[in-house]
C-alpha cells in the first residue's frame, strides 16, 4: 500500500459548478506513475444535495498484489459562498468499516491540493489558462482547454471538456521533484450509474490503522 500512499493525496475536483451533477456520474482514468505500478482511478458523484457535493475515487492497482482504495469526499456548496472540503472519508479492504478523516487528513500535501482545484466562479479557473488544444487519450481525441497550476515546486498541467461532464478532466500530467509529484492521469471512459462503497453514517472515528493507509500531515 505504500506504494499508492500518494495517490490519496492530490485527489480534487477540477471544476465545481451548481448544477448538472448526476449521482453515479464520473470518469475512469488511468494513472501511469514514475514510481510503482500503474492504477485505474475512477471518480464519481456520490449525492447532490442543496449546500453540498459528494464525490468518491476509486483506485485500484497492482497484479500480483492488488491494491484497493475508496476516497470520498463532501464538499460545501453554499450559494455566495467558497467551496470547501466539509469532510472526508477512507476505505480499504483492510477496514471493516470506513474512516472518517481529521482535519489533519483532509489536505495532506506539501505541493498542490485538494482545494486548490475547487472553483466556484469560472472567471477564477480562467487566471490558469493556457489555451485550446486537441488532447489525445485512451477514450479518443478530444478538443479541451488547457490549464496550469503551480505550488511549492510541483507543476500541475490539466486539460478540461465539458464532453466529459461531470467530472470534466480529460488529462493531467503532474511534475516535480519528489517522485511522488510526476504521474499521468488520461480518460478511458465515462461512467454511469456507479454505487458509492462509501456511507458516511457507517464511517468511525480515524484509527491508527486507518492513518497508515495516508500521507502523514506535515
């Protein structure tokens, strides 16, 4: 599990707006990492409620020793309002039950994170514009819009489509110096009618068990 220990740390959402969220909507991804194996991240809706957003990744990794991991998070969506990371949530086979994160947990990175790509008003995301571009990936050539996002020395290159609704994300290349901070992430397909694994009223508190499965807080 060490090995995909990072993966949990730059999950986000790239785009967040009122409306056009169906629950057991996403995306699956593939993730080619530096370091260790690949993994398929899938991303989906959870619930859309008025004041707020949840949405669940699933990763899943290795061959030989696979790794499985579920991630969900409730992100506040008043109206006026910033959007913000109200709570978060870890599962794996491991668990008997899902864990809910400490504040500690939420934002775990010393480069980009989770709220660094909650943008309520598009005239924010449109500071990191790069341009227009044809993106080619597993699930076809795609015209998207190029974005760019830098902290604490890891650059963060992101193309979005609103043909990939409702997660939107097409491709992402991240670098940096750790090796933790240099991976792909490119659409295969988009997902319908996915049930969530994650019920926050099943969640307990985080345990130390839970805690060795994530990035430690700085």
């Amino acid at each position: 599990m060490n090995r995909v220990k990072f993966l949990i740390v730059f999950f986000f959402f790239t785009l967040v707006q009122a409306s056009g969220f169906e629950v057991g909507s996403g995306s699956k991804y593939k993730m080619t990492m530096q370091e260790g194996p690949s993994a398929d991240v899938s991303i989906y809706i959870t619930e859309n409620k008025f004041g707020s957003l949840g949405v669940e990744y699933f990763i899943s990794a290795g061959v030989l020793m696979p790794v499985q991991m579920w991630q969900q998070f409730i992100l506040g969506m008043e109206p006026g309002s910033p959007i913000l990371v109200k709570a978060g949530y870890v599962k794996v086979p491991e668990l008997k039950k899902p864990e809910k994160l400490t504040s500690a947990y939420l934002n775990v990175n010393n480069g980009v994170r989770v709220d660094d790509f909650l943008f309520s008003d598009p005239k924010q995301l449109e500071k990191f514009r790069v341009g227009q571009e044809k993106v080619e990936v597993p699930a076809g050539s795609v015209m998207a819009i190029h974005y760019r996002k830098k902290r604490a020395g890891q650059i963060v290159d992101f193309w979005i489509s609103d043909s990939a609704k409702p997660i939107a994300l097409i491709k992402l290349t991240s670098k940096g110096k750790k090796a933790t901070h240099n991976y792909t992430l490119e659409l295969m397909e988009l997902l319908k009618n996915v049930k969530r694994t994650i019920d926050p009223k099943d969640s307990v508190p985080l345990t130390e068990k839970g805690k060795s499965y994530l990035p430690k807080p700085l």
